[in-house]
C-alpha cells in the first residue's frame, strides 16, 4: 500500500517540514493541514506548508489514509481524541513525539480500533512555529518506527516508504529501548544544556551582558539547544521520565567521578575520558550524523536538536 492523503496535525517545525517535504517528494500524495492555533493556521497558507489548510481536526483528516501528530507529546492524547471522529477505518495514525512508550499508550487508548504506529523522526533545529519548517530537514537523518506487537506488516511497509521518500533512514525499534537511547543521546544533553545556561544566568558576579559577550564555543552551542521550544522538552523530560532519571543518575555518577579527578589532579584519568569520547565524536561525524566544518557547515538552519 502507499499513501494518497496525508493530513499533518500540528504545522510547526515537524509539521511544516513534513508538509513541505512531500510536496518536494511525493507529489502525487495530497497534504491536509490543521493547527489549534488560528494564528499559525494562516501562516501555514501564506507558506504553503500544505496543500490545504482547514479550520476544524475532524474535517482535516477525513478521508486521509495517513494522519501524522505533529503536537507536544503531552497533546498527544488530546490531539488523538479531537480527530477521532473523522479517521476512516483503514487510516494509518503516526506521530512524530521523542518518547513513546507513554505516547504509544495514549494512541492505543484513544483510538481503538485503529492501526496507531508510533515514529519519531531524529530532527530538528532549537526554532519552532510555521515559519521553522523546510523541506530537507529529514535528508540523511534517522527516523525511527515503534509499531506495536500485530501492527499489519503492509501498513508499516508504507509508513516506513513514506520516511524514506522523505530522505530518512528508517529503523524500527521497541519503545521502551527508544526512550532509554534517546535519554542518552537527546534527552540528557538538553537537560544539560538547560541547566548550565540557567547556571551561567543566575551567577551573581557575572552579568548578564559578559555571558552573552564572552560566550566561547561550547557555551555558545549550549544556549543554542536551550533555546529549544520549552514546551516539547518540558512535555519530552515528563513523559520519559524513568529512562531520564536513570540516564541522569549515571550522568551524575560520571560527573562526581570527573569532579573527584580535577580535584585530586589526576590528569591520567581525564586524557582517557577526553580520549574515548573524542572517539564517538569521530564516529558520529564518519556516520553522516554531523560536519566537521566550523560551525558543523549549517549556517543555513541551525543544528539539529530533537
């Protein structure tokens, strides 16, 4: 099977670029859009992020073979219920949420009966809203499928030819072992990345004007994350809750093992550290999952974050 209608609930950052990537790539596939926000409902015509805009989720989906969520996972469930009575019985409902295992669950429980395959495609920029979107923001990134146990091969075939078509490579994954990696590789970072900016900002013999002017490299690339739409990753930390809190408590672990090496000047101990993960660094790099340019060559759309 393939996709003939596709409707995008939800048209900010994902929901734009995924409206715009299939006009880009699929152009036989008609795209419905809808936003609970009237505001972002007229932008998204003035761009073009789809090839209809409608004013009411019911209306929006009807008739669509695919329906792709594209809100805050803590919406999940009340974006789910809003287009209900419009799905058709053979409808494909996916979503594009960072964790899943509770996302999955809201689905499954709002629309039963309905074949509900959970993916969350590994991208992003710290920028959000209708005016966020661009076409190749899923070319040679990673996007990964949760489907539940029975999920009808077929359905998740053409799910996974969409994400492709895209420019996605696609790896389907269980959900709970999704959320323990994205804890790891996402999840923690931003938490990192919050903290240390609320850090810098709160100490009381450094203004506010010296951390933005003498921002070095790191600094810098930190406040790019922590400028991330706060709502997703408040929603993302509660609704990943147990993966986050164990990847923290190793983090915190780590950080105590680093703190007792500076401070007992074992610089044996930090070269090793500094050693391997220069390393995943190299290998994140030869992967095509980053630039080695300065400025990890996207001066156009920032760097991803999701």
């Amino acid at each position: 099977m393939s996709f003939e209608r596709v409707a995008v609930i939800g048209l900010g950052l994902l929901g734009g670029s995924i409206g715009l990537a299939v006009q880009k790539h699929l152009p036989r596939v008609r795209t419905i859009g809808f936003d609970a926000d009237a505001g972002v409902r007229e932008r998204a015509r003035e761009r073009g992020l789809v090839h209809e805009v409608l004013d009411d989720p019911v209306e929006a989906v009807r008739q669509a073979d695919l329906v792709v969520l594209c809100v805050p996972v803590g919406a999940m469930r009340l974006a789910a219920a809003a287009v209900a009575p419009g799905l058709s019985a053979d409808v494909v409902v996916s979503d594009v949420g960072s964790a899943k295992q509770r996302v999955s669950r809201a689905l499954a429980e709002t629309l039963p009966g309905h074949t509900v395959i959970p993916a969350h495609p590994v991208a992003g920029t710290e920028r959000s809203g209708p005016d966020a979107g661009f076409a190749s923001l899923f070319a040679a990134r990673w996007c990964i499928l949760t489907p539940p146990d029975g999920a009808p091969e077929d359905k998740v075939a053409a799910l996974t030819a969409f994400w492709q078509a895209l420019g996605s490579t696609v790896e389907v994954m269980d959900a709970g072992h999704h959320d323990m990696v994205l804890a790891v590789t996402s999840h923690i970072p931003h938490l990192v990345a919050y903290t240390i900016v609320g850090t810098a900002s709160d100490l009381e013999e450094v203004t506010r004007s010296e951390v933005i002017k003498y921002s070095a490299g790191g600094f810098r690339d930190f406040t790019r994350i922590a400028a991330s739409d706060p709502t997703m990753w408040r929603d993302v930390f509660l609704h990943n809750k147990d993966a986050v809190l164990e990847m923290m408590d190793r983090f915190m672990g780590d950080l105590e093992a680093m703190r007792s090496a500076i401070r007992a000047e074992d610089g044996e101990a930090m070269f090793d550290l500094f050693t391997r993960t220069r390393a995943i660094r190299r290998g994140i790099v030869e992967q095509g999952q980053d630039d080695a340019r300065p400025d990890f060559g996207r001066a156009d759309h920032g760097k991803d974050t999701a």
